[in-house]
C-alpha cells in the first residue's frame, strides 16, 4: 500500500519534472518517510545535530526548512542517493500508535513484562514538545528548589509553591511547568535527594496533568513513590491504567494506603477492596476525604443508595479540621447527593403531570425555569425570571432545544451563551426532579 | 437665446465630469496631483459637473419663459389660465411627464379645474402642494436617518454562528511543488458532521490536526493549521490552495507525522465576529453618513485636533453641492430640520402665544455660535457637539427613543439608569424644539451653526431665487417661506435661502424663477417696498461688531471654563475613564469626539454611556466603559467604525482584540478567595470564555507543612490578572458586579475593576495594535534563553556532493 503510494507520488513528481524541466535546476531531492518527495536546493548539513536545512520552491516561492534526519528516509544529493532513515512498514507509524495506547483506558491488556518494557521504552522519551515550548516562569524563581521552604508563601520564589499555586491551576502553564521541572532536573544532578524529589514530582506532573501515564510511571519508578504518600496510588494507576491489574494490586500492598486508594480500587470496580480501605480510614480524623471518596466509588458502580450514606455521613458528623473545611466537605457531599437525586428523578417518564419551577445562577443572576409536564411529556419550558443582559440568545434557544429533546441531557449550550445556557438546563433539572415520583 | 451655444457648454461639462471619473478610475498622474488621492471628492467634482451639463442641457429645451442658462426649477407651479394651445409645461421633463400622466390627474389649465394629483396634495397641505419633491426628499433623509439609527446600528439581530460542517479523517498524502498545493485523501468510512456539506472548488475551510486536543489556549499552539481553498475535491481526495504564505511551520504540520487531519468549515479556534459581520453586512452605506455630512462636525474637529479627518472629504463635498442648491442641506437632507418641521406643525405652529417678529437681535446668533465655536476649536476645545445639528439630532434619538426601542423589544430591565449627562441632552432638545414656539424653524434660522456654515457656502452659489416684474406684491411668498428669507420686498435673503422653493408654488403670477445667479432677465426692482437692510444684511454694523466682539469673548472664556474645569490631564490622580477600544490618547480623544452618540447606539449591551460631569464640561457625554453595567464584545469592533471623527478608530476585529482599553484590577481586600471568604472563579471562568485567557488562577491562604510544602486542600484558588494580556473589556467586572454585588450581596463593589491611565491602556493615534503586543513580547527576555544551556555551536557544514562520500554523517 506504502510503496504503492510512492510509487505514485513519484510519478506524479516524474510527471511535473517532464513537464516542466526549467524548475528542476534545483536538483536535490528529499524524501520524507511518510512518502512525500520534494525537489530544492540543499542548503547546509549539520551532522552533529542530524539535521539539514533544505530550501524547496512552492508554487512559485522559496521556503527555508530544516529536516530532523529521523524525519527523513534518504536524500539525492548531487546526484546520489543517501538512505538516511531505513523505511520499515512501522516507522512512521510507532510514535502516534504507542500515544494512542498510552492514553486508551482498559482496551489493552498486556502482560507484566510488557507494561514495564513499555515503561522502559517509552515513558523514559522526552515528548515531542518539550524541546519547542517556551518557559514563561517568572524570573524571581529559585531554581536551586530547595527540599524546606523558610517563611512565607512565596510563588514568585519558591518553585514548589509556584507549581502548586500557578502551574497546576492554569492549563496554559502545565507544559512549561514540566519543563522547568526538567531544567531543575538538569541542576541537580549531584544531589540525589533532590532529584528523586523532582522525579516524584515530574511523575506527578505527568500524572495529572497530562495523563500520560507511562511516562509518569517512568518517573515515579525512578522516584521510587511509596504508596503512603498519593504519588505512590498514581504509580499503581499508572499499571492499571496500561494494562496490567496485578502490577497495580502488587503496588497497593502495604499497611499505610493514601486514602486516593479507595478511589483507585473503586476505578478498577474493586468495590469491596475500596470499601475496606474507607473503613480503616473511616476510624481516623480523615473521615471525610475516605467518606467522599467510597461515596464516589459507589456511585461510579451505580450503588446509588449506598453511595448517599456514605455522602451523608459527611454531613452528619459535621466535623473537620476547621470551619473552611466543613464548608468545603459539606458542599461536596451536599452536591454529590443533589446529582444522583436530580439524573435519576428528573427523567420526564417518571415526571408526575404539573407545572415545575425552579431557579439556578445565570450570568447576572438568579435565572428561573418554568416547565410543564403532562403526559411523560415535556410541554412547555419558559424562562420566567431573568436578569440577563449578555448572551441573550440562549433565552430562547436552550428552551427550544429542551423541548425538541424532551430532555436536557444532550442540549448544546448556545454558543457564545454558555453560562445562560447552563443554567436553564440546570434550572430544568431541578424542576422536573421536583416532580419525580 | 443661443441654444446652440449652451448645448455645446453642457458637452464641454459632462466630458470633463467623464475625465475626472475616468482619470480617477485609472488612478490618472493628473487625478493624484489635483485630488491627492480623495477619491470621493474627485467622484463628487465630477458628478456636480455632470450633474450641471444636465441642467444646462435641459434649460437649452425650456420654452414659454423667460430666457436662462440655469433652470433649477421643481415647484410645482400655481394653477393659471391659458389658453388651449399653450403648453402648460416650460420645461422638458414637465412636459414629458405631462404626456404620460393620465389627463385625470393633471389639472385643465383652459378651465383652471384642478386635477387629481393637485387636489391631493392641497389635502396634505400648502407647503406640500407648493412643492412637494422637497416634502418627499425630506421624508426619505429623515427615513434613511431613522433606518441607520434604529436598524443598522441596532446590534441585537447579531447571533452568533455555530460550529458549521467539518469533515474528519483526512490524511495527508502528497504535495505539488510546482502549485504549492497539498493533497489530502481519506477512507471513505470516515464521518462529516453537519449536514450536507460539499466540499466545493473554491470554498474557504480550514485544516485542523486532529491529534492536538481541542480547546488549548493560546494561538500559538492552535490546532487550527490555516485556511485554505479547495481547488479540486471528490470523496476520497482533496486538492487545497493555502490562503496565507507557505511557512515552514505550515509545512512542519504537514510533513512532520502521519497523524489525521480534519477539514472545518469555520476555524474552531477562530474567535466569534457576529456583532462585527452583522454591523458590516447592514451597513450599505455608513452608519454615520449625516454625521460625516455634518460640515461643522468635521471642521471644528479638525481644527481642535489639528490633524485631518477623514470626513472632511464628505464634509467638503456636500458644501459643493449646496454650491448648485444652496443650502439645500438646511431645506431637504438634515434630519433634525425635518424633526422640527413636524414638531412645528403638530404642535408648536398651532401655539402662537409665543410668537416674535422676524426681525430681532436673534436673527444672526447662528454666526456668533459658529464663530465661537471655531474660536473654542483653536484653543482645542471642541464644543460643536453641543450645538451641532447631526449630533443634537443623534443624541436625542439615542437617549428618547433607544431605551424605547431596547425596553420594549429586549426588556425594560436592561436600559441603563439616566445620568445627569442624559437629563441635560434631552433639556437642550426640547430647547431646541420649543424655540418652534417663537417662530417655525427658529433653531434653523436662526440659532445652528452647522447651518450657519451652508450660509456662508451660500456666498459661492451659482444659482439663486430670482423675482420677475410680474410680482404683484400679493405677500404670498413672504408668508410661506419657512426660512425668513425673503425680504420685504421679495427679492432674495441669498444667505437664508434653502431652496425649498415653496414660495414658487404658491406665486399666483409664476414670477419666482430659481436660475443661474447672474440672471438678470425681467427682474423687478429692488427695495420696492423698501427693507429698510444694509448691505450686511438686517441688523447690519452695530450688530456685527457687538455680536463678534460677544463671539471671540464668548468663545475664548468657553474654552478658558472647559478647560479650565476640565479633564486635568496633567494631574495623574485625575479622574479617567476607561474609553473605547481603540480611542486616541485621551487628550486628542477630548478634542476629536464630537458626543454625538452614535457609538453607545452600535454597543451591544450599552457597555458604553456618556460620561457626566466626571471630567467637567470637557468630558461630557464623551463614551466610556461601564463594565459593571456589561463587558465589551470580543466579537464587536462596531463603535470604531461608526465613530464620525476618528476619535474611536475604526480598528479590524483581529486588532481590536488585542487594544489594551484598560487593566482589570483585582480588589485584594475584597475578592472573595483572597479575603478568605469563599471559593470564586467567576472573572477567570469568564475570561477564559470571552478567549483572552488574561486572568490565571494563584493559589492563596495556602497552609504549609514543617517542610514547605502545601497542604492539599488548603486555600483558595484566586484570580491573578496578566497585565500583557488583559485589554480591560470588562467582562470579569460585569460578572463580578451581577453576582457577587447584585445577586449575592457579598460585596459592596466588583472586586475586579477595570482602571485606565497610564501604562493600564494602550491609545495609538496611527499605527496596528498587534504590532505593539508583538513588540512588547519580544521585549520581554525570553526565560528559555536564560535556562537553558547554551547551545554547542554546531558546524554548519556547505554541501559539497562532489568531494565528500559521507555528507550527512551516517557512517556508513
């Protein structure tokens, strides 16, 4: 098929050389390995860097480019042919096939060894991006990166805390964050101790943000990650998630589990095993988190009833380190068994005949909903309160979709109107679960 | 008469307009030295020329009156007897129209029984009937005003557009070097959304790399590659025409993997525009055509500002015209003079309690508010605005009948609250129309000074109403005229005269003719009834040295007080607001904007109002940001394209996007997070929606460990402005004001405010936007450069096939 196609494409090249032979004074030729061929002028050639730059006429234009060797299959060059990259069947294929695994969930399984080759050989590269993106850090950062902070909580300074408080919260910087990560690396190649720690943490990095989990695993490997400590539960994700769930129950053998394990075994539908974990931590002053969690776990395998007891002993102890917190734990417990309440009871064929009103935030305010049932049947959605000034086209838009859809669950929110948008569909759930019977 | 001579004047005329056409067609050497490349001027120097060929060309068929090279006449003439065999029409075109207009419609001229389309127009009335193609050109003005006003700068039929079609799993398999086209192919089981979309020669589409994840941030790391055109497309294969430069970055996209493509209809990165299309699709001719039109709105502007204006050009070519119709502007286009006409006649005409002689000091305050008006322009300070015709009209419109038309079509709930700004515009209007009460039309006659400019282009007219012998002192003329510009002894007030030609139609001896200036046929006697005027006119010598002397006082201690309780501009603690985006530096933005209102028209969500007395008088009604009312469009560049003076450039949406109008500020004390209050991300979410990405999160009230190192769950997530970033729309302002104000009552005042002033807002006079961003980025040391290693200068090594066996280092 390949050669196929090349065979073509140099026909075609053939065919525009004939065709034309005042432009093939440039008689250099590159090819490419995926297929392409193009004629121009070699420019100059570094060796050291296993590049070559290549200027190439497009439509009447010159174009100054320069071809990494391992892009590139062979080159005439004054009349002879050099083969730089040997075509395999799989050459140019490797690096996007190994991303597309690495990132899909459960449809692999491979075997112990096969998920640590995996590791090996490709959570040890350096991705395609490191080298082009530009670190924009500010300048007053420490990159000695110390493993103690003295005094106060400094971003501008201290590079832990300009991770945690800029790089994780802000999508734009995750990538330059990784790679200031890789320059501390480069710094503190004599002190172990801190190494291992920018290792945890590039694993850790690659964990959550990136969710490129051999390189992660990589990473956290060489760190050694415990699994006392939550790098430890990535580690063991890292395995599950590339195919192999014994690795990951080997990584989770230990007395001290982070209670992020009870999420992981409740991923991996290992209910009861999660189930155990939150027990144990159940007992302890981190209740919450366990309860949280298992109440997740639960909810995740569709045990609904008992994810909400779990939900509501949060609010029912009432109790945490301070008063943020028990607002924080109470308000993710409280809107956990809002969600399960609201997506099984706001289905219209459970949905007793009447008139439901109900009101969510908009953009300017509180946004109310009217919507009226007969029949299993959504009627009418009208949008009986507004202070909307912005973004109006929602206003119509959305009610109609929900309408048409007899539902809200697959309405687009109006483009350019989103917020609006969502909170008549919120405001619609809610209204329609009032009425579930 | 000699019409042979006359005709081959009119010839001489059109060949001459044809050549100014032709030449600026062309872009002639001759068009760039005489018009210096004001295409609109040459294009009206040569219709005027035309347009005068035509009327000399007519004049030459004119026949049963007396002899003139000029004809102008379209009144329509009083009903007199003659006899059957006398043509009741003199000109061409009445008697053309006369043989195709059925019989019952015209009157019997042997009988002097009135006719169909006569009896009509004396049911609408005299002035109608008189002359009635001033009636319906006046009409139309005020339509066409009223349609620009309400209609195309009425923002809310603007809707944004959807995704629109894509087509996925293209591949790319070759391209052609000699073209510069690529070619992509695909199986034909992969999938298109949206329905029915053939991918046809010539299309626009854009080409996105499906494996970069949608929804990354900046342009940089768009996925979008570019747009292209389709050359050539069936199911499995694609032949597409880049739009923009081959790059070497556009080839990396396609050379560098084998990853799928995907083909979209619009760009998927690509930032909404629908406010900015939808105003450029309306707007057939300029939003602000009276505006420009305006001749004392451009001049004054131009003097205060001393820089030229673009509208100058539109500002001169309707003083030519009114050089054929002398203040024809006054008499049929101003649509504040058609306001007041109906004011006059529905209401003021009918009161005349009020009513004073035609004679007075008043008769020449127009002069002395132009006068002082252009005085105030030297000294920089621009007041035409307030006095001006376009802009009193404009405003009144806009503070009257806007927040009618946006209460009752979108809610009365979002019309802003009036300010004092709005009160005082809306006392001057009816000022200005009860002045009706003293005597019709008084503001016009009188009192405005953009009409005071026609008057003193009367000076260059060529044509003027003229009285014959016939006259018979009957008065009727005097009576109807809606100017005062018929002396008593109705002969001419050349200055006054708008052209209406009513007094025309109603002249019972046909002895009112409107013909070329010199004319001096069978013209009755002058002073017969004596006026008892000098040679400057009614009030003559005393009037002109009191009123000029009260003129430069007046305008002098004008400028002086503006000034003088003004903007401070030095004082950098003064009060400044945040302006339009693209708005000259705020000193020239005071001496350009002419407050006429058009732009708080055209601004979606009313995101601009009027200024008060924030900045004394000098800022008055002048636009600025009200961000906690609503946030500026990033999609909307509309109150620089209807800006008439240049004060709001008219900046494209790709530049606008990037002006910085001012800097959000966040309220550390107050915002929620850093308060320690509660969690909070609604100015980032929604700047992160508007595509500015301006504001990051930090991380505040972090608890640490012994050894530094933050606790998970601790602290809040904060709001951290990027001032390189930020251009100030204010929509994190209006989001923080609606909820967290108005609905949730936590806070007293939006805790993000957007602030202008120096280093907060970026004001160009000349020169792109983008550019400046590009500069100042590069000005930024780049943190790459000071990290990492430098790079091992590596040999770059000149080709030479001939002598070298192993070029490319490979060791074999």
């Amino acid at each position: 098929m390949l050669s196929m196609k090349s065979v073509g494409v140099a026909l075609v090249c053939f065919g525009i050389l004939q065709l034309h032979p005042t432009n093939s004074n440039a008689e250099d030729q590159v090819e490419l390995l995926n297929g392409t061929r193009l004629s121009g002028q070699m420019i100059g050639i570094r060796k050291d860097d296993r590049e070559f730059d290549f200027e190439s006429s497009f439509g009447g234009k010159l174009v100054k480019q320069t071809y990494a060797y391992d892009k590139i299959h062979a080159v005439t060059f004054g009349g002879k042919r050099f083969v730089i990259t040997p075509m395999t069947e799989s050459a140019p294929m490797a690096a996007p096939m190994a991303n597309a695994e690495a990132t899909t969930h459960h449809t692999t399984q491979r075997t112990k060894a096969e998920v640590l080759q995996f590791i090996e050989d490709f959570g040890s590269t350096e991705p395609d991006w490191l080298a082009s993106t530009q670190m924009n850090h500010p300048e007053t950062l420490d990159l000695e990166w110390p493993l103690k902070t003295e005094g106060k909580w400094d971003e501008s300074t201290n590079v832990g805390q300009y991770i945690w408080g800029r790089v994780s919260p802000n999508e734009a910087r995750w990538k330059p964050g990784i790679k200031l990560v890789y320059e501390c690396m480069k710094r503190h190649q004599q002190n172990r101790t801190l190494l291992v720690r920018d290792m945890e943490k590039l694993g850790d990095m690659y964990f959550t943000l990136l969710q490129d989990y051999p390189r992660a695993a990589y990473w956290l490997q060489k760190a050694d990650a415990s699994v006392s400590k939550e790098t430890g539960i990535f580690l063991a994700e890292c395995y599950w998630r590339l195919g192999n769930k014994e690795l990951a129950f080997a990584k989770l053998q230990g007395n001290l589990l982070h209670f992020n394990a009870i999420k992981l075994y409740g991923d991996m539908d290992e209910i009861e095993m999660a189930m155990n974990v939150a027990n144990v931590y159940a007992k302890t002053p981190l209740f919450n988190e366990a309860c949280l969690k298992a109440g997740d776990a639960l909810r995740g395998a569709g045990r609904l009833d008992e994810a909400i007891t779990f939900y509501e002993q949060v609010l029912d102890r009432n109790e945490a380190r301070n008063k943020e917190y028990l607002t924080r734990y109470k308000g993710l417990a409280q809107g956990a068994i809002d969600a399960i309440k609201l997506f099984d009871k706001a289905d219209v064929s459970r949905v007793a005949d009447g008139t439901y009103t109900s009101s969510t935030m908009g953009y300017n305010g509180q946004v109310e909903v009217t919507v009226k049932v007969a029949g299993s049947q959504i009627k009418n959605v009208t949008v009986s309160k507004h202070q909307e000034k912005q973004f109006y086209a929602a206003l119509t838009d959305t009610p109609k979709q929900i309408l048409d859809k007899q539902g809200f669950q697959d309405v687009d929110g109006t483009s350019g109107a989103t917020i609006t948008s969502q909170a008549i569909i919120n405001s619609t759930a809610r209204a329609l679960a009032q009425g579930a019977k | 008469m000699q019409p042979i001579r006359y005709r081959v004047l009119a010839i001489a005329f059109a060949v001459t307009g044809i050549t100014c056409v032709v030449a600026a067609a062309t872009q002639h050497e001759i068009y760039r030295w005489i018009f210096h490349d004001q295409f609109a001027l040459a294009l009206t120097i040569a219709g005027m020329m035309l347009a005068y060929s035509m009327m000399l060309w007519l004049t030459t068929f004119d026949r049963g009156r007396t002899g003139a090279v000029t004809r102008l006449d379209w009144f329509f003439p009083a009903l007199k007897r003659r006899s059957v065999h006398e043509s009741p029409s003199y000109s061409l075109a009445g008697r053309w129209l006369r043989s195709i207009i059925p019989a019952s419609f015209q009157s019997n001229h042997a009988t002097k029984k009135r006719g169909l389309f006569r009896k009509t127009l004396r049911s609408l009335g005299i002035s109608w009937l008189a002359s009635p193609v001033r009636r319906v050109v006046q009409g139309t003005c005020l339509a066409i005003f009223l349609t620009l006003f309400l209609i195309v700068c009425w923002p809310y039929n603007a809707s944004p557009v959807g995704p629109g079609n894509a087509s996925l799993g293209w591949s790319f398999e070759t391209l052609d070097q000699q073209s510069g086209e690529f070619i992509l192919g695909r199986a034909p089981s992969a999938t298109s959304t949206g329905s029915g979309w053939s991918l046809t020669t010539g299309d626009t589409l854009f080409v996105v790399e499906e494996r970069i994840v949608q929804g990354t941030q900046d342009a940089e790391t768009s996925a979008t590659i570019g747009d292209f055109m389709v050359v050539k497309s069936d199911a499995r294969q694609i032949r597409l025409a880049p739009r923009q430069d081959i790059t070497p970055a556009l080839l990396d996209s396609f050379l560098d993997q084998a990853g799928s493509f995907s083909l979209h209809e619009c760009d998927p990165a690509g930032w909404p525009r629908h406010y900015a299309d939808n105003l450029a699709r309306k707007e057939i001719i300029p939003a602000e055509t009276f505006l420009m039109i305006d001749p004392l709105v451009s001049l004054s502007t131009a003097i205060a500002s001393r820089s030229w204006i673009g509208s100058l050009v539109s500002a001169a070519a309707i003083l030519i015209v009114c050089v054929l119709i002398p203040r024809g502007f006054c008499g049929y286009l101003c649509p504040l003079g058609t306001t007041i006409d109906l004011f006059d006649w529905a209401i003021a005409g009918r009161i005349k309690t009020f009513r004073v002689p035609d004679d007075g000091w008043w008769v020449h305050i127009k002069y002395y508010l132009l006068a002082g008006t252009l005085v105030a322009a030297v000294c920089g300070v621009l007041v035409s605005g307030f006095f001006s015709a376009i802009p009193v009209i404009t405003r009144a419109m806009l503070f009257l009948v806007e927040p009618l038309q946006n209460g009752a079509t979108r809610g009365w709930h979002l019309n802003p609250s009036f300010g004092v700004g709005h009160i005082v515009s809306i006392a001057m209007f009816f000022a200005v129309l009860c002045l009706g009460f003293f005597r019709p039309r008084f503001w016009c006659k009188y009192v405005c000074p953009s009409g005071a400019m026609f008057s003193l282009g009367n000076l260059f007219r060529i044509t003027e109403r003229k009285v014959e012998s016939s006259c018979i002192h009957c008065n009727k003329c005097v009576e109807i005229c809606p100017f005062d510009a018929i002396k008593p002894d109705f002969t001419t007030r050349t200055t006054d005269c708008t052209m209406c030609q009513s007094c025309g139609g109603v002249c019972p001896t046909h002895a009112i003719k409107f013909v070329e200036r010199w004319n001096i046929v069978e013209l009755k006697l002058e002073n017969d009834p004596p006026t008892k005027e000098t040679a400057l006119g009614r009030r003559g010598f005393l009037s002109l040295a009191a009123g000029g002397t009260a003129t430069v006082v007046g305008g002098l201690s004008m400028a002086g007080a503006t000034k003088a309780l003004g903007a401070k501009l030095d004082d950098p603690n003064s009060y400044r607001p945040v302006r339009p985006p693209g708005s000259v530096p705020e000193k020239e933005f005071l001496e350009m904007c002419i407050r006429c209102g058009e732009c708080f028209k055209v601004c979606p969500n009313n995101v601009l109002q009027p200024e008060g007395f924030q900045q004394g008088l000098e800022g008055l009604w002048t636009p600025m940001v009200q961000a906690d009312w609503a946030g500026c469009e990033s999609s909307c560049n509309s109150c620089g394209q209807v800006c008439p003076t240049g004060a709001i450039r008219p900046l494209a949406l790709e530049e606008k996007r990037v002006a910085r109008m001012g800097l959000a500020i966040v309220n550390e004390s107050t915002c929620l997070p850093f308060a320690a209050a509660q969690a909070c991300d609604l100015c980032v979410k929604e700047c992160d929606a508007a595509g500015y990405h301006a504001i990051e999160f930090t991380q505040v009230g972090t608890e640490v460990d012994a050894n530094g190192i933050p606790i998970e769950g601790t602290g809040y997530l904060a709001p951290f402005v990027l001032e390189d970033q930020c251009v100030g729309c204010g929509l994190c302002q209006t989001r923080c004001y609606a909820i967290n104000v108005k609905e949730e009552r936590l806070l007293f005042e939006s805790a993000i405010i957007v602030k202008a002033g120096e280093g907060r807002e970026d004001r160009l006079m000349v020169g792109s936007y983008i550019e400046l961003r590009n500069q100042k980025r590069t000005q930024r040391p780049l943190m790459q450069e000071q990290v990492a290693p430098v790079p091992s200068p590596t040999r770059t090594v000149e080709p030479q096939a001939s002598t070298d066996d192993d070029p490319f280092g490979l060791g074999n």
